[in-house]
RNA sequence: GCCCUCGUGGUGAAAUUGGUAGACACAAAGGACUUAAAAUCCUUGCCGCUUGCGGAGUGCCAGUUCGAGUCUGGCCGAGGGCACCA
C-alpha cells in the first residue's frame, strides 16, 4: 500500500484552487446565496489553534454548502489596527505598519495551509487607507445624521496604556488588555449615540431565532431597559435648587419614602464645591471606587445635606437628601428615592445612618403588623400605611395605578430607562484609524471635506514618548480647510469600530468610490452564518448590530437592519498547563514522560513537572500548540479532522497528542481504503454479489441522510465518527466480492462526503480514480434508507427482555406471534395473560403481562 | 445577590427529540502476529453466578408515563455572564 504524502498532495490542491480561482464568488441573481463568514483574526504574529478551530468550522461550511449548489460567499481578511502592534513598535522600536503588513503575510501563508475555501481576491486590512478611507466617511455620514457627537465626560482613564476605555473594556475595575486599575478623568470624547436604538437593538433580537439563546440574554442583560417613572421631588434648603428628578421602578413603594440619595457628580454638586466637609467624602468615594477590596465589599457611604424632599403624594412628610457613593451619575437621573424596606441596598443605607424604615408592602399572607427589619421585602403582596394606595396588589398594579396618580397630579412621568450607554469611541492612540474632524482656534467642531480624505496615518514616527504620539506632529496636526487653518483631531477610533462593517466591505472589496456596493450587499447580506468566540457575545456583534441600525436610518437604499442572521460560537482548545518546581510555566515542548506516566524537563530529566488544570491555550501559560508544526507534521487534513473531532464545536475542546496522531492515522486508513479501491477498480475481473452489493448501497445512502443531518446541525463530531464507522463498514465488506461499479458508485458518495473535512484526500482521491468532479453534494435515495430487517426490541413490563431480528414494518399481531414463539417466552412468560400492549413501528414493543 | 448553561464509563463524547443508554474514539488490561520492538488486528469494559443470563445504572430525591439521559418540581455540584442599574 502506498503511503498517503500529504505534503506533496496537499500542496498540490492548495495551488489548483489558488491557480484556478476556485473559491471566487461572483454576484448572480439566478444563484441562492450563501454568506459564511469566521470573525477576521487580530494579526499578531502566528495563527492559533483557536483559529484553526473558527476556520475549519467554517470552511466545512463554506464547502458544504458549495456543494448544495449555493452561491458562497467566504472571504478573509484582518483586523490589523490595535495595540499589540503600537507596543511591539513601541518595545523594539519598528514601525507598526511594517510589523503589522509581515504578520499578515506569514499568516496569510499558514492560513493557506490549512486549505481552507477562501475567495483571496476579497482580502481586506483594516489599517489600509483603502479599508478607513471609507470608514472616515462613514463616520461623517453619522454625524451628519446626528448619531455622532462630542461631550466632556468622564472616562476610564487606563493608566498603562494611556488611554480611554469603553465601559465594555473595564473588567473589574481593570483594563481588558493591561490588567490596570482604571481610573477617572475627565475627556472630550467622540460618542456614537447606540443608545437611541435601545429599543430596536432590544427587539431585534426575538427575530434571530439562529443565534445562540445565552448570546441573545447577555445582550438583552446589557441593553438593561426598564420600565418606570420619573419623579421630580420639590427641595427645599436651597433657593437654587428647586427639585430633585429620581427615575424608580418600584413608585408604588413612596409612601416608604425615607431618604433622597444622589450621585457626587449630580448638578447639584455644585452647591458643595467648597465644601471641605464634601469634598474629603467625594475623596473617599473615588478612593473607593477604584480599589478591588471596596468594589467587592461596597459599603454605602453618604454625606448629609441640609435640603429636604417632599413626597409628591403627601406634601407633609419630608424627608433628608443624601449624596451617596452608590448612586451612579449614568444611570437614570443620577438620583434615587430610597424606601429601606423595599430595596436592600436602601435598607443598609438606611440602618446605617438611622434612618426610618416605613413597610408598606406586606405579602399576602401575613397581617398589617408585618415589618420589615434587617431583609428588604420585594416580593409580591397587597399595599398597607399607603394612604389611597392601601388594598392595591404589588407590584404590577400598584405600579401602574401609582404612576396613573402621579401623571394626573403632574407629579411624574411614566418612564422607560436603559442601562446601555452611548459608545465612546475615541481612543488616545496612534494605530488606529484617524477620526476625520478638525477644530478652529475656539474649539469650534469643522468636518474634514470629502476631497481631503482620506486623513492619513503619518508614517515614520517616534512612539517612545508619553501620552498620544498624533498630538505631538505638528506638521500633521495642521490643516488647511478652504484656506483656513486648523487643528486636527488626534484621537483614533476605537478599533472596534474597524470590525462593525467589514462584512459589507467583503460584499465589494475592490470598490474605490464607496464602501460598499449596494447592489452587492442587498445581495450577498446578511451573513447567513456569521462563526466566532463566545467573548464577543456583546462588544463586537452589538457593536455590529448598532451600525447595521444607524446606516438603516435616513436611508431608503439600506433597510438590512441584522447583519448576521446565524450565529455560532464556538469553544475554545485547551491544553493541560505545566510548571516546573521554581512555578515557571513550561511549553508542552519541553516535557518527556516516563513510564509512570510522570512527566519531566526534557533538559534536565530530575526535574519533575507538575501538571497544572487544562486552560485554553494562552502565550502566557505556555500551554500552547503551534498549528504550524503540527501541518508541517501531520498535513492539514488530519489537523482538520482532529478539531472537528472529540468534541461538538460549541464547546471546548482538549488538544490531546493521542488524538491527533489518532487523526493523522485515520487520514492514512482512508488512503488505503481508496488504494485499496483503486486496484480493485484497475482489475480486469469483475464479480457480481448482489446482497453485498445492496448492503453497501444501502450503507452509503444511510451515511449521506447521516452526515447531511449533521452538517445542518453543526455536530461535526458526530460526522467524525460517521467517517470512522463508515471506514470500519467498508474495509470489512470489501473483502467481498462484488460488481465494480456499484463499489465506484458508492465510494464516490463517500469521498465528496469527506471534502468538506478533508477536502485535499478527497480532491486527490477522486482525481485518481478518473471522477469527473462536479463537485455536487450527493442526495440519498429513499428505496436504499429502509432495510429489509430491523431488530425489534421486545420489552415485557417496560423492561428489555430481548430483541427480535425481523422484517421491517411488520405488524404488531405478527409480531407478536413470534414473540409467543420464542424458547426465552414460553420458558417464562407462558402461563400469562397479555392486558396491554404498546406498538411502536419499527422501534419496539412493550407487553404487559399479569 | 440576580440571570443563563451544563452534570452520561478511567477520558472526550453519542443517543433518530419520550422508545436497545454508552455509537465513535482516546486510555488501560489481556491476547494474536513477530526472534524482539514498532505498526496492525481481536477481546474485555459496573455488580453477581462458569459460558449465557440476570441485576443495578445517565449528580441526588420525588412526580408524570406502558416506558425518562430526554418532560415536571425540589435539592446538590460545576462553569459562564452581570453586578450598587434605583
């Protein structure tokens, strides 16, 4: 037998498809389109194996559906704006386009590698002014739509990276790349105003019925609308200050009105700007806020005012005003009423500070004694020391009759609030895309004309200096607009915004003028399966969403307000983590066994390692495999085969050496299967068999519904398994010998089953034995889907007691009949009297006997 | 604290959606071939009695059902998301 050289044949149809163009896809109206797209990779340096998992996924797909007859549209490309480059230009002193543009190249190579079914003539690079020419205009397009503007607000301030993070990129009170404690500051910021499709980002999400339900709750979380009612609270104490605006889901609970609390940076904060008293406790507050210890333990702290709020439902009871720690500026009106015995958080406030604790909501059990002490009440029940409240049911009722009442009084509003905050999106970075405004000497905002873009990155700057190198070029700090001198802005674009609309760049890569065709994207979008990691549940496919929303709007050309209609997330490859006795992590290439399954240095072999919990693969754990050499080892059909295999998809996965070597041979079994079909076909002689004949069909036909299924379902490891089945099927049938034909007919079913996985195996395969490739997907014939017998399980008293090998679909008297018949039945069960039996067809039967 | 997901052999996992639990693979043990090793192939897999069969069995406890890994309720455990959101 020969052995199977993959490095040879692989690299052989990794030139044909490249030479021939096989993966290009072109517009065509007549042709069902498919969009399958895999999140574009950061270019750092090497693909991963959690590339290698995302775009094997993906091509299996992108093949498969190709073969359906589809039009498929799968491109590739870079989101190659960032940080890791502004640093590695940083440590080593390069230039970051340089660093940048060699990581595409040799990614580029081993993505190519993997053979995957890429249309190449569609590559895009976020950080090509060919690629944020177009974003720059995009972004003016916005603004003048009026969802962009500017403000001065506070921001993560990260103290590492200098610059400004999203509230999205703060996890823990730390920045999401340096780890650091963020801090506050106060910056003119850009904002995309996201938040003014709340509700149709909210709603949308019901119509993507393809998308995972835990993706759709976290976004649905993160969007936070609730349903309430703005009360302005009348103030007395300070001739300035007339009323104080609160936003409450809970305004049935006034009468348990006990204080008014409000954030420090509140409007009137600055009543107390000299306040020393006040100022110490804004110290404290922002000390605070930014340490771990305080974050965790969040004890409520406050400072009193001399003002006094009126309830709004009876002006007698007044109640004091509090700035509090634990109210937040963004967030409603920046101010709460708090009524302890309904709010927990409320109620440590006011145990704290002695304050009164009025209970007005008693559950409906319990009589109009009940009180609440230490443990909030905020379940259901009937309203009690609520004057014309009393006797209604809390909470649905009560809310609604409550806000009724205070709309007529003019008292409040009813009021609906999200937690979702606009996007900032300016960044204090070089390696980014250029934010497209100027200011004149008042700071007035001015629009970079369309013939000036698009504003170019300057090249060749030193970046070991502090703060935002852009801020420091003067030359490219200024610019002349209609003979008229201004500053440029030096803030960058979040990248993120690089990666909101690149799946319509694909659509029309190559056009200059726009930034996409709309004819190309009223055709080829949305994604039909859009493929990635769980981590970007909400940032970036939210982020995704808002702009399909905002380019919607004022736009009668563009109505695609979902850009991808299925979502798959898939897991991520682990590998056990290991440390040597000084805790330094170690590579998995550093390590030999012995026979006791322990496991040494390899250059020091007294040195033994300990086997920490298996992480996904990370540079800093060491954990990790390189993609690269283990093709170079094993050929990328077999590493193909290995990340589909063992696990589903969607959930992690093991790297195990067993596993892929047990891959690589499976690769090599296939190969002898086809030799050894080869030479049967290369005989002269032919033989007629049919019962094997028909077995074999039957089995193919079966093997197509199966794998088809499992395609459709994404359960890629189940299709493994098919394949090993399938291989045990055949290798012991053929042994048989039977018409030549009928093994060529069949096998040619299995090898285009097999080229989604291991497209490079079957491609040569098919070459071989002289196929004309048409690369269609094979349909199953429904005569061959039945077998002629079936086992039927017999199960007497709901218990297994033996299966009968029968005809298929026989009739339950029947079967019956032979069950009577049987050694095992009589032996047992003779002196019984059937009372009920349960049929099902093909399946089983279920006798109750007594 | 709130929300979501998941608990099946030594391991990764299958299970036509309520109908043979453990397909397929990894690991292990035993065997075959071999001078030997590697490779390859076969057998075993929890508890009983010798094969065959019987029994228990899908985190735990109940329930619905002729029949539950699958449905319902409660509990326990693991993972993930959000976190002073008023």
């Amino acid at each position: 037998m020969e052995r199977y050289n993959f490095k040879i044949i692989e690299r052989k149809w990794q030139s044909y498809w490249i030479k021939n163009k096989s993966f290009k896809s072109l517009i065509n109206k007549n042709q069902k389109k498919f969009y399958c797209l895999e999140m574009f990779p950061y270019p750092s340096g090497n693909i991963h194996m959690g590339h290698v998992r995302n775009y094997t996924i993906g091509d299996v797909l992108a093949r498969y559906k190709k073969m359906q007859g589809f039009n498929v549209l799968h491109p590739m490309g870079w989101d190659s704006f960032g940080m890791p480059a502004e640093n590695a230009a940083r440590q080593n002193n390069l230039d970051p386009k340089n660093w940048t543009e060699k990581n595409i190249s040799k990614m580029r190579e081993q993505l190519k590698m993997l053979g995957l079914s890429i249309d190449w003539d569609r590559e895009i690079s976020t950080c090509s002014p060919s690629y944020y020419k177009h974003q720059q205009k995009l972004f003016l397009e916005l603004y003048d739509k009026g969802l962009v503007y500017r403000k001065e607000n506070y921001v993560n301030w990260d103290p590492v990276d200098k610059t400004v993070l999203a509230n999205e990129q703060v996890i823990d009170g730390k920045g999401w790349r340096s780890g650091a404690l963020v801090e506050r500051k106060k910056l003119n910021q850009w904002f995309f105003n996201i938040s003014k499709f709340s509700d149709q980002l909210l709603d949308g999400l019901e119509k993507l019925d393809s998308w995972p339900n835990k993706v759709k709750v976290m976004q649905k979380n993160w969007i936070g609308k609730s349903f309430g009612c703005e009360i302005p609270f009348t103030v007395e104490g300070n001739k300035e200050i007339k009323e104080i605006k609160c936003f409450t889901t809970r305004p049935d609970t006034l009468f348990g009105l006990s204080f008014l609390a409000v954030s420090i940076d509140h409007p009137i904060s600055k009543f107390y700007e000299d306040d020393k008293e006040f100022i110490n406790f804004k110290k404290l507050c922002s000390k605070s806020g930014t340490t771990e210890e305080a974050l965790a333990q969040a004890e409520k702290i406050g400072f009193k005012t001399k003002l006094l709020a009126q309830n709004p439902l009876d002006n007698n009871l007044k109640v004091p005003v509090y700035f509090a720690n634990f109210v937040l500026m963004d967030y409603g009106f920046g101010a709460v009423f708090g009524c302890p015995a309904h709010d927990q958080r409320d109620l440590d406030f006011a145990l704290k500070y002695n304050l009164k604790i009025k209970t007005v909501v008693k559950p409906q059990e319990e009589n109009e004694n009940f009180e609440v002490t230490t443990q909030a009440y905020t379940g259901p029940g009937k309203l009690f020391n609520s004057n014309m409240l009393n006797g209604l049911n809390a909470p649905e009722e009560a809310i609604l009759k409550t806000i009724e009442l205070l709309e007529n009084k003019k008292k409040g509003n009813k009021k609906i609030n999200f937690r979702l905050k606009d996007w900032g999106v300016s960044r204090q970075r070089y390696w980014g895309c250029p934010i497209p405004m100027a200011y004149d000497k008042k700071g007035n905002v001015i629009k970079i004309p369309e013939n000036q873009l698009p504003v170019l990155l300057p090249e060749k700057i030193n970046l070991k200096t502090n703060g935002n190198p852009l801020d420091q070029q003067d030359n490219w700090k200024t610019v002349t607009i209609d003979g008229k001198i201004y500053k440029r802005e030096t803030d960058t674009l979040d990248t993120f915004v690089d990666s909101s609309w690149y799946f319509l760049r694909f659509c029309s890569s190559d056009n200059e003028n726009h930034g996409f065709d709309t004819e190309e994207v009223n055709y080829w979008m949305p994604v039909d399966q859009y493929i990635g990691g769980i981590e970007h549940a909400i940032l970036h496919l939210l982020y995704s969403r808002f702009f399909m929303q905002s380019i919607s709007f004022k736009n009668d050309n563009f109505n695609i307000n979902e850009p991808f209609s299925g979502l798959f997330t898939q897991g991520m490859v682990c590998h056990e983590t290991y440390k040597d006795q000084s805790n330094n992590w170690i590579s998995p290439d550093e390590i030999t066994t012995d026979d006791n399954k322990n496991y040494f240095k390899k250059d020091d072999p007294k040195e033994k390692i300990i086997v920490g919990p298996v992480e996904s693969m990370s540079k800093s754990k060491r954990n990790v495999i390189e993609p690269e050499k283990m093709i170079e080892k094993y050929g990328a059909d077999s590493i193909r085969l290995f990340i589909l295999s063992d696990s589903p998809p969607e959930k992690d996965i093991q790297w195990s050496d067993q596993g892929m070597l047990a891959s690589y041979k499976f690769v090599q079994k296939l190969w002898g299967l086809h030799c050894k079909i080869k030479s049967i076909l290369d005989d002269d002689k032919n033989y007629s068999n049919s019962e094997a004949e028909e077995k074999i069909t039957k089995f193919t036909h079966q093997l197509i519904q199966k794998i088809t299924n499992n395609l459709e379902k994404f359960n890629y490891n189940v299709i493994v398994a098919n394949l090993y089945e399938m291989y045990n099927f055949f290798n012991k049938i053929l042994s048989v010998k039977m018409n030549k034909e009928v093994i060529k007919e069949n096998f040619v079913h299995i090898l285009k089953l097999i080229s989604p996985l291991m497209p490079h195996l079957a491609a040569e395969s098919l070459e071989q034995l002289k196929i004309e490739n048409k690369n269609e997907w094979p349909e199953p014939i429904e005569k061959y889907l039945k077998d002629d017998n079936i086992v039927m399980i017999v199960q007497i008293n709901g218990k297994k007691r033996m299966s009968i090998n029968t005809k298929v679909d026989i009739i339950q008297d029947e079967l019956i009949t032979s069950i009577k018949n049987t050694e095992y039945y009589n032996k047992n069960y003779a002196d019984k009297k059937i009372i009920k039996t349960i049929f099902v067809k093909n399946r089983l039967i279920n006798l109750i006997v007594k």
